[in-house]
C-alpha cells in the first residue's frame, strides 16, 4: 500500500459519502481534532513510564480513540451511516473531570498554562480542543452533524484542563495564578 494517492492534488478530499475541498468546515473540525490529538500524544509521550500517571495514561488513549470516533462522526456527510460518539463518552469525561476536579489543589483564579512539561502539553491541547469545538459550532450552524461530537468536544477541553492541573500535583508543580484575575471560580455553597 502505497501512503500517497494523488486524489487530493487539486485540494479535494473524499468523505463519508462524497468529496469536498480540504478547507471544507467538516475538514477543518475534524482536522482541528486530529490536532488536538496529537498534542494529547505527545502529553503521552511526557507522561509514559511513570507510574504516578499510569491511570491518566490509559485515560488519555482512551481519549485519543475516541477523538477518531469524532473525527469519523464529522465525516459523514449524508447522515446515513450509525454515529459512534454517544453520551456515554460525555459521561465517563465528567465523570474523570469530577474525580481529577477533587485531587487537584483548590482553584480560585485563572492560571496560567503550563507548569511541567505534560501539563504544558495538555493544556496546549485543551486549547486546540477549544478550537475544535469553535469549528464544529460553525459547522453545525451548515450541515446536520452528530450533536453529541459537539458535546464531547466542549466536556474536553475541560477534562484536559482537570488533567494538566492533576499533572502538575502529582509533580510538585505549584500552578501560577494570573497576577490579576478575580475570584472567578467558588463553590456552589459559596455562590449561595
């Protein structure tokens, strides 16, 4: 098998039931996710072999299987074939941001992004995931899409937020507060 075709030379490309140009909206979400993919790899890949992380670890490919879900969802362009992105995978997200939300040292303030270097990975990707689901938005305002896609994508960005903050944690790493921001995040008793 040969990994070039040809097929895209004059900047179209093949979908689930059809061909469209590469700057399409479904291109650039699913693109968009593929990104956010690989820097959720390379977190991995900063994360590997270190014991303190193996359950984010196996969450994270988790993941990274499950953006493929995504990104076949968005390339379906008649509707017709069975979505693989379910409730479920927003679900489990909530779930793992609820859980790493409790091991991460209270947040008051927004922080900056990055700490350690897997942190600084996951949060490069939890602003890639941002993108992505900015992409799907405007798509989903053009053509039917799997609404759930969409979902997931928002629950993300968040999860890879959680994740970065549970890196650093584990690691010592204390987070650095943006020198001006309010007090944006309280708990709900306190918001009462």
């Amino acid at each position: 098998m040969k990994l070039y075709t040809r097929t895209g030379d004059k900047g179209k490309t093949s979908l689930i039931g059809g061909r469209v140009d590469k700057d399409h909206l479904r291109v650039e979400a699913y693109g968009t996710i593929d990104e956010a993919n690989s820097f959720i790899g390379w977190a991995l890949a900063l994360l590997a072999g270190d014991e303190r992380f193996r359950d984010l670890c196996a969450e994270l490919q988790k993941i990274q299987h499950e953006l493929f879900d995504c990104g076949g969802d968005l390339a379906i362009v008649n509707g017709k074939l069975p979505y693989k992105v379910t409730e479920a995978m927003v679900t489990f997200l909530e779930e793992r941001i609820d859980a790493h939300v409790q091991e991460a040292p209270p947040l008051q303030k927004f922080i900056l992004p990055g700490g350690s270097k897997a942190a600084a990975a996951l949060h490069m990707a939890r602003t890639v995931a941002r993108r992505a689901e900015r992409c799907i938005v405007s798509l989903q305002k053009a053509e039917p899409i799997n609404d759930v896609v969409l979902k997931y994508m928002n629950r993300l960005s968040d999860y890879l937020f959680a994740a970065a903050r549970v890196v650093n944690a584990r690691l010592g790493v204390k987070d650095v507060e943006y020198e001006r921001s309010a007090i944006v995040f309280r708990d709900k008793e306190e918001k009462q």
